[in-house]
C-alpha cells in the first residue's frame, strides 16, 4: 500500500475514534510554508500561531488531544493506548523523509501542566490543537477542537 493511501486510511480511522470537531488529512503536495499548508486544511495563516516542534513532541501533542479534551480535560475521548498508538502510527509514516512539525502551543510540552496551557488559536472553536506536518510525502495535519 502507498504512502498516501496508508495516511488517508489513518486520518479516517483518527476521525472516527475522536468523533468530533478534528480535522485530519494528508495532501500530496509539497509545501515549504506551514501557513501555506495550514490554511489547506481550514487553520488559519497566521505565522505566530504555529511553532516547530521535533517528532517526538509531535506524538506527544497528538496523545494528548486525541485522548482527551481540550475544554475539559477529564472528559477521555478515547483510552490513552489507543491516542498514543494513533499518534505515534501518524508520525511514523513520516519518518523516512526530511519532516517538519508544527503546533500552537504547550499541549505536548512536559511544563505544561505544571505552568498551565498556553496557545495560540488556529481556528474560531474556544479550544484548538493538534499538529501540521510538512514532508517530502506532502503535508498531513491531525486539528483537534472543542467548546466550552
């Protein structure tokens, strides 16, 4: 199975675990500017909305809105095992290529709980995260919203 095909399969299946308000997607284009691919995806194409982050923040972000939500942190979408695999498996198909990762704030940062959440708004929901992925592949995005 392509590589393409392989991320479109994942997207869906991350669409359908966290069944509601998340974009996940992959376009077979390669862009340079994470504006530029965001806005692809509906995100907005501010530039100090989105800051890099290596691979393994990536997962991290992804566990952590896939998991649970954003407005309500108690309230489990789905089991951990399963949000940490999801991410981890969407990362991993862009590991053979030069990738960049983006996200708008402190979701998967380590001191964010203890200095608390911070982030820049990439869409018009109350809470939003998730990470734009640039690759020689193209670009993936997994954008995760909820309310208050």
């Amino acid at each position: 199975m392509n590589v393409t095909r392989r991320i479109k399969n994942l997207t869906r299946h991350i669409k359908q675990e966290r069944d509601r308000g998340t974009i996940a997607g992959f376009l077979p284009c390669v862009l340079t500017s994470v504006t530029e691919a965001a806005s692809k995806f509906g995100l907005t194409d501010a530039s100090e909305c989105y800051k890099e982050i290596d691979d393994v923040e990536a997962v991290m972000v992804l566990t952590r809105v896939l998991h649970n939500g954003l407005a309500y942190t108690s309230d489990e979408i789905m089991p951990l095992a399963e949000a940490r695999n999801l991410a981890a498996s969407f990362i991993a198909e862009f590991s053979n290529v030069p990738a960049r990762f983006f996200t708008n704030g402190n979701w998967g940062s380590p001191r964010a709980a203890e200095a608390g959440r911070s982030w820049h708004p990439a869409t018009s929901s109350t809470f939003d995260a998730g990470v734009v992925v640039l690759s020689d592949h193209g670009i993936g995005c997994v954008w995760c919203m909820d309310e208050d």
